[in-house]
C-alpha cells in the first residue's frame, strides 16, 4: 500500500504526524507530505489510522 496527501484539501493539522512520523512529514510551509514509497508492512495499520483520523480527509491508500 501507499498514501497519498491531497494538498489542496490538508489543512495541516498534523494527525499523520503524529500517528505516523514513519510515513509522514510536514513541508516547511505547515502541509502534510507522504512518504511515496509503499508503506512498510509493520507501518501498514498506522497509516491506515492516519487516513482514517484526517480531520480534513485529505489522505488516501492508494492499493499497489
């Protein structure tokens, strides 16, 4: 799996971060950025977690 972060939709709130600093980051102008290689499998129900608790949202999995 992978993730994907629709810029125009993040509000930055930072929840990925959080719930997964693996996967995520934050841009230098406050946004969220996802990591674009496929997700670890040990890191899989983090960012699924991450997805699920976007306030916004604006992240996706994307099925590889």
């Amino acid at each position: 799996m992978r993730v994907a972060v629709d810029e125009d939709r993040c509000a930055g709130h930072g929840m990925c971060l959080t719930l997964c600093p693996e996967v995520f980051t934050m841009s230098d102008d406050g946004w969220s950025v996802a990591d674009p290689d496929p997700v670890a499998a040990e890191l899989e129900q983090a960012a699924r977690e991450a997805v699920e608790n976007c306030p916004e949202r604006a992240i996706s999995e994307i099925d590889d």
